[in-house]
C-alpha cells in the first residue's frame, strides 16, 4: 500500500539520520549499512512474510547494541517539579529495537492473544500505532509458546511489521480469582476491600517463594509460573521488549505484606536476569530481546525508591512502572522512581487508563503505556474525543449523520457516520466494534503524538492544559 510504502521510506530516511547524529554525539562510528539494514528489515518477502529482524546472526546470540533508547528533549525543572531539585523527566526520545524504532513518548495498544479484537495489524499501522503489547499468559495458554517460536516470533506470527512488547503473565496468574482491576492509577475514595478483592470467589492463585501455582480459568489444569518459567515463555514468544517476572500487590495489602513483596520481586528479578542472560547465549540466531525490570512498592514514597534502586542495580534495559498506585500519586510516583534511575533506560508504564494519567505520567517521565480501554470501550460503544467520552448508543445518535469526532482524521470518521456506527453495535455486528475500536486507538495514539511534539517544540504545558480543560469539560473525571 502506497501510504505504508512511503511512511517506511520516511522512517528508514529518519533511522539513518538520527543513527548518525547518534553516532556524532555518542563518539560510536556512524553504522554506514543502516539504511539498507532498516530498509530490508522492513520489506516483506515474496511470501508475504516479514524479513528477518535486525540483530539476529546465524549460530550467534541476539545482539544487544540493536537495542537502546536514545533521548531527544526533556522537559524543563521548575518549582512544581515533583523530581529531586523541582527536576521534571518528561522527554521525548526513541527507543531502537530489532524490529523498529518506537518514537517515545508513545502509545502502546494491547493486543492481548497476539490480536487486536476487530482490527487487523495492518489497520493498526495506518491509523499510527508504532507498537503492540501482547500478554504472555495469554499466548502460554493459546496457542503455546511454541507456535510462536516456531511461527519466527510474535511480530512475525501476527503480520505486525514494528516492534513488540510482552508483559510477564504475572499480572494474569496473581489477578486469578482475586478480581483485580487492571488499572495502574486506582480512585480509592470509594473502594471496599471487596471491589479489589473478590471475596468468596474461588482463588486460582498461590503465591510462595519461588513463584505461583494457579489453576488455569480455560479448563481447571495446574500450572505454575516462576521468573525461569516466565523467561523462558517470553524468549519463544520473540517480543522486543518483555518484562520481568513480579509480584502484584494492590492497594489494599497492609504495608508489613508490601514490603515482603517488593523483595520478594527483586529476589524473582534477579532470577529474570540470570535466566535472560542464559537464554539470550543458548537461543543462537534469534534478534536481541530486551528485558525491563518491574518497579513495585503501592503508595509508599520509601519503597518505590528502594523498589527502584534495586531495579537500577539490575542489567536490565529498561524499567517498567507497575503495580496499583492511587490515582492522585500517579504523577509522584513516577518521579520517585525516575529519580532513581539510570536517564539512558526507557520507562514504561503499565496499564494506564485515563487521559489526565496519560499526563501526569509523560510529565515525569513515562516514555511508553499500555493500555486496554480503547478497544475494550469501543466495543462497548464508548467514544473517546477531545471534549470527554460519550456512548454511541444514546438515542440521539440513531439519526446523527456526522461523524463519531468532528474533525478527526481516522479512517472511521472519514467514512462512516455515528448512526452506521450505532446500527452496527445495537445489531451486534462485528464492524461496529472494529470501528469504535479504529477511533479509539486512533484518539489515543494521536494523543501521544501530539504530546510528543508539544515536548518538542516547548508548548507541553499549554497543550496539557487545553487537552484537560476539554477533555473533562462535561464532568467525566473519574
Ligand atoms: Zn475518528
């Protein structure tokens, strides 16, 4: 397709300009093969299949130097700063990994079983998308590691031509039976223990030392899932980026459990290391995989930080910020941990679910977020916009011929009409979820690259205040 074709030949154009003002600054020789590098890992092959990625040498381990995060422009400190001097660790940067490079900050949408619902990778690359996450419980369970390894990796396997992300299933196998939300930024006003945790429901999941034994919800089986088992599930499934192996805590463990837990997740850290390091050796052939640690530790100051150094003593590549935190701590939280952390590792956070926690995070120092509502809300009919998030299927929109946003430039909006739209999800037909889903990923992807360019060009907090003021106009703040 002509509009793919040329944004591939933009990007291979920029790799090999910022790979050279990269090499000017970082003192490395400039790499004078990487535009056909970029080039080629791009194109497809006469089967239609993606070409092998970069990095990857036959009878040789991945090589590491495929990934790094280079920044650009940071946000400057002031009086609000919450970082250590009024220090802000907003930036924007890129992140190169085997499969291409990731423009941060940037919006990571999920696809779950290594599939978005209703919509094909290839829509996803044309509305924006830079990268996928997929949940490796998920894929464990359907279809096996094995079929992905087999199938040359987790891009590969879904035809999504960029880089991939997987979190470690310990969110998946520690929320069995207990009903965890998955949110990062909880609203605890109004929370009992039993919205957390779901009382009286069969628990799937027992946590002790050396991992977690769970009964899986897709037929009754045992199973158990350790930082070794978590390793080694994760390199077959090929991402770029995986994560480490934790333990999940919610906001309403006591603080004596909290503190087990986040040594409990730098003991399974280091596991994740050790076993990375031996499968990144034993796994010859295949492109450098890099691993984040995962930063624990609720709403305390002092253990996000401990959390953090600890996490930063690591040979990981990257941090990812997790964990339930209150909502109105978001912002601190990632300060405290960016603090502590080496500038040169990218910091993703995971499972965002708000515009304004989209912002607080990219303010201190969020370079990457998953997050699961837009699909999950479009196929429920709820419409992401600049002025809040409505429901499609409210009466009014029956005889609406406008488009679901006025104004936005997704391909849902340009072709069809709100009450299409409303017809499709009311009848239950499979394009009204593909359709909401489109705008919705759409909305939150442009997000980001508008974020990223007020960064850039020195308006983020005036686009910051606009986009709040607008977004939450009509009192949908929650
Ligand atoms: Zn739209």
């Amino acid at each position: 397709m002509n509009t793919t074709a040329a944004t591939n030949a933009d990007a291979a154009a920029d790799a090999r300009h910022l790979q050279t003002a990269a090499a000017d600054h970082s003192g490395h020789p400039a790499d004078n093969d990487s535009t056909i590098r970029t080039a080629s890992h791009l194109a497809h092959s006469a089967s239609g299949l993606l070409e092998h990625p970069r990095g990857a040498r036959p009878g040789l381990p991945g090589d590491r130097s495929e990934f790094s995060f280079e920044q650009h422009s940071r946000l400057e400190s002031c009086a609000q700063g919450k970082g250590h001097d009024g220090a802000r660790y907003g930036r924007t940067g890129i992140i190169h990994t085997p499969h291409g490079d990731i423009r941060t900050p940037a919006f990571v949408p999920v696809a779950t079983q290594s599939a978005m619902k209703g919509v094909l990778p290839e829509t996803m690359k044309d509305l924006g998308a830079q990268c996928l996450l997929s949940n490796a419980f998920h894929l464990f369970e359907r279809p096996g590691e094995e079929v992905l390894d087999e199938a040359g990796g987790l891009a590969r396997f879904m035809n999504w031509d960029g880089p991939t992300f997987t979190d470690s299933g310990g969110f998946q196998v520690l929320s069995l039976g207990a009903g965890f939300k998955k949110t990062l930024a909880m609203d605890v006003t109004d929370m009992k223990n039993d919205d957390v945790i779901a009382e009286g429901k069969e628990r799937l999941a027992f946590v002790d030392e050396d991992g977690v034994t769970f009964k899986s919800p897709l037929n009754g089986s045992r199973h158990r899932f350790s930082a070794e088992i978590s390793m080694g599930i994760q390199h077959k499934l090929g991402a770029d980026i995986m994560f480490a192996f934790d333990e999940l805590t919610t906001l309403m463990n006591t603080r004596g459990y909290q503190e087990h837990s986040v040594e409990r997740t730098f003991r399974w850290a280091r596991r994740c290391v050790e076993e990375h390091r031996r499968l990144t050796h034993e796994r010859v052939g295949k492109p450098y995989q890099a691993l984040y640690g995962v930063v624990q530790g609720a709403n305390y100051e002092d253990l996000r930080r401990r959390a953090a150094r600890e996490i930063a003593s690591l040979d990981f590549d990257g941090v990812g910020i997790g964990g339930a935190i209150e909502k109105r701590l978001i912002g601190d939280t990632c300060a405290w941990i960016c603090d502590e952390m080496p500038e040169n590792r990218p910091r993703h956070v995971l499972g965002i679910a708000e515009v304004d926690d989209i912002f607080a995070c990219v303010e201190n120092g969020g370079d990457t977020f998953d997050c699961v509502s837009p699909a999950r809300c479009g196929r429920n009919g709820a419409i992401f916009t600049r002025h809040g998030r409505y429901n499609i299927k409210r009466a009014a929109n029956k005889h609406d011929f406008n488009p679901l946003e006025e104004g936005c430039e997704c391909y849902t909006c340009t072709h069809y009409t709100r009450a299409y739209v409303d017809h499709l999800l009311r009848a239950h037909e499979m394009n009204g979820a593909t359709l909401a889903t489109i705008h919705n990923e759409h909305f939150f992807v442009k997000l980001l690259d508008d974020i990223r360019a007020s960064i850039d060009a020195g308006y983020f907090e005036e686009l910051r205040d606009e986009t709040l003021a607008h977004y939450y106009e009509n009192g949908l703040m929650k």
